[in-house]
C-alpha cells in the first residue's frame, strides 16, 4: 500500500465540465487557477457555535458544543462540513460549486454565499432573507442552496428581491452541489467580498434548523449557557487564521466563537472576479511549514462521523498534520518522522511544540501526525491502516 496509487474519491473529482483544477487538500488555503476560485475548509469542523463557554482546548475534539439531529440517516452527524468550495466563470453565467464531507439526502445541507458586492458595510442588507439566526451586515446579494433548490436574493434598499434559480446539480456520491447563476440575475465583477455559512435546512419554513437544548430527530441541539440561542450556522468558509497550526486546539477554535458571537462576516474574504476572469493563477499553499493536509482513504466505511464510537470519523477524506522542513528539497530524500498522537488526543497535538523544530528543522525531517479515525484507536485496525495510508500520501507527493 505504502506504493500503491491514490485510490478513486469521488469527491476529488471534476464532474462538472465547468470545473477542471486538481483539489489543493491542504486545508485553509486558496488558489486561483485557470479562470477557478478554490478555497479548502477543514474536515470534521462542523460543530457551531461555542455555547458553554470552554472552548478549544488539548484533548478536545471540538470547540463547538452544536450536536447534530439524532436522526443519523439523513444527516450523519456531519451534513454541513464544508470540504471545498469553488467559483467558475463565464460570459453568460458564473458557477458555484460546495463539496461536503457528508450529504446523505440531497435537501439535508442549506448553503448561504453572501456578497457585500461593494465591501461597505454600512450599506446592504443584515438580516438574510433566510435568516440563519445571525447577521451579515453589508450584504448586498446573497445565494442559497438547499441541494433541491437555490435562490438569489438582492437588498433593494428596504427588504429583499428573490429570484429563483435553475435547481443545482446535486451528486450524492461526489457530495457536490453546483449553482449556475446567470449574470442576468448577478454580474459579479471586480473584487466581492464573501461570506460563506453553511447549516441544515429545514424543509417546513425552506430556512435554517436552530438549536435547541437537546437535539431530537429534526433539530439540533446544544445551546447552552453562553449562547442559548444558537445560530443555525454549523461550518464558515475562508478561515485562515485557525490557530490549529500553531498549537493543541481543534480546528474550530476560532469558528466557534465566531459564530457563538454572531459575527459569521468576521470571515468575510475578497474574492478577485477581475482575476479570475484573466484566468491568473496563484496559489497559498505553503512549500514548506505546518499543513493540515487531507488524503482519500482506500476504506470505505460509510459517510459521517460519532465522536462517542469508533471509528469516529468515517467517511473517505481523512485529515492530517504534517511539517515540512524550510531546508526541503523536493529532489534530495529526507528523513521521515511519525509522531503518532496520543490517547485522547488527535492529529494536531503536536502542533506548535518544539517536536517540529527538534525533528523537523534541526534534523531535516518531515513530521507527520495521522488523526487515524479517532482518539482512542491504539493504532490497530483502522488506525494502523490510517497511519500507512498518510504515509503513501505524503510521499506521493
């Protein structure tokens, strides 16, 4: 296996003509590339707002306290984990695509990409049209997408003018939705600042599900002391600065107080259309440093995840750490170390310690930590599987 090639992951793939570029699988960047926006989230991130107040902390899995509904068939405890999202454009139309970690039912996941088209906040909407509990002040435009519908709204100066849009192309097995919107209903140009949410839709009122103390079978639960009334909000996009790359928190650590906070467009992001329509390329994906990168696995266990079993995370892209020293030479081999996590721990545990300047700077290294499916796997099994695997990606590439 340790040579073996990457096995077929569909959520990897380009099914749409409109979209060509190779994934980035190294979380928290952006690139442009070829007329294609691309952002990578985290996996396994989903988890709102902070509502008891804790926070990330070692040993956590999570700085979110938002527990999924109970009803595991449609939702599998992971329906709004945003994996990547990615804009295309054309004369006539631009393309939004979302590839989620899990979508089990094609109207599980409702998706708002949020437009302050003139980056002034003190103009524009703040309550959206299908309000998820929180407020995006200076939204000008905004999409949604349920997976079996979209729609377009406008601020028109006292409310919002919806149009609806062609029902998106939703691919269960590759987990992708893509929304064509034609630039007759929305001509983005320049430079858009974005706000991207995602949440679980709810079927009776076409909007959010919010959370509730506890979660039943169609609303989720977990508010609690510091928020009791949670936003809908589950995963936000464009977040490059989770401190997960430099030291033993989860990768929700910023998110959750972000939304625990309402203040989703603390993540607002400018997104360059000149660029992407002079289809110019460019990329933030570090040559060397701390990357959390994402790799297909060759098991196939399922969509989802349940922090209270094992294994813990079960769908096909799996996540790790892994240290790049700045002395690498792509041509020159280098020694490789596996400091593999502890009990109860996870995958960024060593993130910010001195183990990485010790192995990785002074003795030329790459060091990589694999999550292995969950905290307490003891590395046999799934978990062993889970390290070898990590292995064969990082020297693939």
């Amino acid at each position: 296996m340790l040579y073996a090639p990457a096995p077929a992951a569909p959520q990897l793939e380009n099914r749409n003509p409109r979209f060509s570029a190779s994934p980035l699988l190294v979380s928290g960047t952006e690139a442009y590339v070829n007329g294609e926006y691309l952002y990578q989230d985290y996996l396994y991130d989903d988890y709102g707002s902070n509502t008891n107040g804790s926070g990330g902390t070692p040993l956590s899995p999570r700085a979110g306290d938002i527990n999924y509904p109970t009803n595991n068939a449609r939702y599998g405890g992971n329906a709004a984990d945003l994996v990547e999202f990615r804009i295309d454009v054309a004369p006539d139309s631009v393309a939004y695509r979302l590839t989620l970690n899990t979508l089990l039912e094609s109207d599980s996941t409702i998706v708002a990409i949020a437009f302050d088209t003139d980056r002034d906040q003190a103009s524009g909407g703040s309550i959206l049209s299908r309000d998820p509990g929180a407020p995006f002040p200076g939204t000008d435009e905004v999409i949604f997408t349920w997976g079996t519908g979209a729609e377009h709204a406008r601020w028109n100066g006292i409310g919002w003018t919806t149009t609806p849009l062609a029902t998106p192309s939703t691919d269960l097995e590759a987990n992708q939705i893509t929304v064509t919107v034609p630039r007759s209903v929305s001509n983005p140009a320049g430079s858009w600042r974005a706000t991207l949410a995602t949440g679980l839709y709810d079927p009776t009122t076409g909007g959010w599900l919010r959370p509730q103390q506890n979660a039943d079978a169609g609303t989720p639960g977990g508010a609690g002391g510091v928020d009791p009334t949670p936003a809908g909000i589950f995963n936000l996009g464009f977040r490059f600065n989770e401190p997960v790359l430099s030291r033993d928190t989860p990768p929700d650590t910023n998110q959750s107080t972000a939304i625990r906070n309402k203040q989703p467009t603390q993540y607002a992001h400018d997104i360059d259309f000149t660029a992407l329509a002079a289809r110019m390329n460019s990329s933030t994906v570090p040559s060397s440093g701390l990357q959390i990168r994402i790799f297909p696995s060759r098991l196939q266990l399922g969509e989802g995840q349940d922090i209270n079993a094992y294994p813990a995370y079960r769908g096909q892209l799996q996540p790790y750490s892994l240290y790049v020293p700045t002395t690498y030479d792509p041509g020159t081999p280098a020694g490789f170390v596996l400091a593999l996590h502890s009990l109860d721990e996870h995958y960024w545990q060593y993130n910010g310690t001195m183990l990485h300047q010790q192995f990785g700077e002074q003795r030329g290294a790459i060091v990589a930590t694999s999550l292995s499916r969950g905290s307490d796997g003891w590395y046999r099994d799934y978990a062993e599987y889970d390290v070898f695997e990590m292995w064969n990606d990082v020297a693939s590439h």
